[in-house]
C-alpha cells in the first residue's frame, strides 16, 4: 500500500508533461539568477508559463482528467480522458477552451426530482 492509500492521485500525461516542463523553466530561472543573466530568468519564467499552456492543452486533447475522483479502470496514467472533447462540467479550463466547450460543460441546474428527499429517503 503507498503512503497515500487507495486513492486516485491524478497522474496523467498532461500532469506529468506540465510538471517537468515547470521544474525546467522554474530551475533554469534559478540557475540564471546565480549566473546574474537577465535573459536567461525570462527564457525560464517562459518555459514555466508554457507549462501551463501546454498543460490545458493536453487537458482539452483527453490527456488530463476530470476534477474529481476516477474510476479505478482508469488511474493509469497513459488513460485518455473520452469526455474531454465535449468539456467537463464545473472545469474552468473546459470553459476556457472556447464556446462549443464552454456550453458542453456549463453546469447545468438540478430538477426538483434529483435532489434527494429532504426527510432521509423514508
């Protein structure tokens, strides 16, 4: 067992690929800074913001996940995510990705007859 427990941790490939492209953009500004060269901190802080963009998007292309838990079919990180195409509900980076994503993933308003009974269900 991992130190974490059985739990859906979100390895993915956009995760992965966002997070070394960050760790080389963030340790090549730090190493400019010693270095005392300007260009060299921007090129870094670059690297890092590309990160994000290329990270959002793998996330559009099916390569993240959706917010919350998986099912456990699915924790393998090279798992594409099927319903990134249409946008996930509640997912900024869905809305984000222009107009046809943004109406897939609005959040839709629950009908009276989903919310569960206020008495318990008895």
């Amino acid at each position: 067992m991992s130190a974490h427990g059985h739990v859906d941790l979100g390895h993915t490939v956009a995760g992965w690929t966002g997070t070394t492209l960050a760790l080389l953009g963030f340790a090549g500004a730090g190493a400019a800074v010693c270095a005392a060269w300007t260009p060299g901190i921007w090129i870094g802080l670059g690297a890092v913001a590309a990160a994000g963009i290329v990270t959002w998007l793998l996330h559009l292309a099916g390569w993240g996940k959706p917010s919350g838990p998986r099912p456990e079919a699915e924790w393998d990180w090279r798992k594409r995510d099927t319903g990134a195409r249409a946008g996930h509900t509640e997912c900024l980076g869905c809305r984000a990705g222009g107009p046809r994503r943004a109406v897939a993933a609005a959040p839709r308003p629950r009908s009276a007859a989903s919310l569960p009974a206020a008495d318990g269900g008895a």
